[in-house]
C-alpha cells in the first residue's frame, strides 16, 4: 500500500482534538510540554493550524519511544 502525501494539509486545534480524542485540556498540556516534542503550530490571526505530516511524524516518534 502506498503513503498517501498529505504535503501542504493543516488541521485546526479542533481537528486535534478531534484527531486524538482528548481534552482541550489534555492539548494545551501537550503544547506546554517540551520533552513531548508535540508540533508547533503555525498561527495565523490567533489561530493554530497544524502540518498533518508534522502530526504524523509525531505519531510515529511516539510508537517508537513507546515500543
């Protein structure tokens, strides 16, 4: 099966949250945080956008520190 390329796609903090499961409470801590090494958004009026390939590649960091 081939990696589909999600280049260029951004989520909202809502879509996070939604992405995870988890409380907004839960998010902000993840942001907080540094030994996490959760992404950092990109903001744009006050608003966080993520990379979805930057949340992918913390997705995979994890399963490997976790395994």
């Amino acid at each position: 099966m081939e990696a589909q390329s999600t280049s260029g796609a951004y989520l909202t903090s809502n879509q996070v949250l939604a992405r995870y499961s988890i409380a907004p409470i839960t998010f902000y801590r993840w942001q907080k945080n540094t030994a996490l090494g959760f992404p950092k958004p990109m903001v744009i009026n006050r608003r966080k956008f993520f990379r979805v390939d930057d949340l992918t590649a913390w997705e995979r960091e994890r399963a490997k520190v976790s395994a």
